[in-house]
C-alpha cells in the first residue's frame, strides 16, 4: 500500500460513499417532513372566485375553472341566480357537492 494512486483512490471512493449517504440521508429526513396531498376537497373551493369557461344559467350546468393550490381545476358548475353566465364571467363558488359546484356571481357578494 505504498503506492499513491491507490491511497487517493480509496479515500476518494470513501469520501464519495459518505458524502452520497449523507445526501441520501437528508432527502429521507426531508421527506419525513413534507406532506404532499393533492386531494381537492371542498373547504380549498368553497369561497374561491373563478372563471366561467362553459356558459350556463339556472336551467343548465357549465363549467367554471378555479385556482387551487396552484393549479387551475375545471368543475362541472350549477346556480340558483336567474342570470346567465357567460364565458369568462367571475362567478363565487358557494358549495360544493361530489365534483359540482354551486356558484353566484361575484356581485352579489360586493354589497
């Protein structure tokens, strides 16, 4: 063992094994603690704004688009109001039932 390549060499492969372990070891840790859910449910919805992208009034049902945690979900969409919403109109979402939504416009709540 008096050669030095093959001492430079086994320190750097122990240096790396630790160094990778080390990594592995705090992503594992990291990991503990972070919760990821991407489960929608309706207390995210309910209260948001969001944007009309199928027309519909009390008659029929559209579709709205909503930010929730950071990404835009479509719901399927239902009123009460007698208006008719139109594409790009801001409606209210009020409740929420399955993967519909029941909504009023955004007017209503500026009083």
């Amino acid at each position: 063992m008096n050669n030095p390549i093959l001492i430079v060499a086994c320190i750097s492969v122990t240096v790396g094994i630790v160094c990778g372990a080390l990594v592995v070891w705090f992503i594992y840790l990291h990991r503990q603690y972070t919760e990821v859910d991407s489960l929608v449910r309706s207390n995210h919805v309910i209260g948001r704004v969001g944007i009309v992208e199928i027309p519909f009034d009390s008659n029929s049902q559209g579709k709205i688009r909503v930010n929730v945690k950071g990404s835009l979900v479509d719901f399927l969409a239902l009123t009460d109001e007698a208006q008719e919403f139109s594409k790009g109109s801001r409606v209210l979402v009020v409740a929420m039932k399955g993967n519909k939504v029941w909504v009023a416009s955004e007017s209503v709540f500026d009083r």
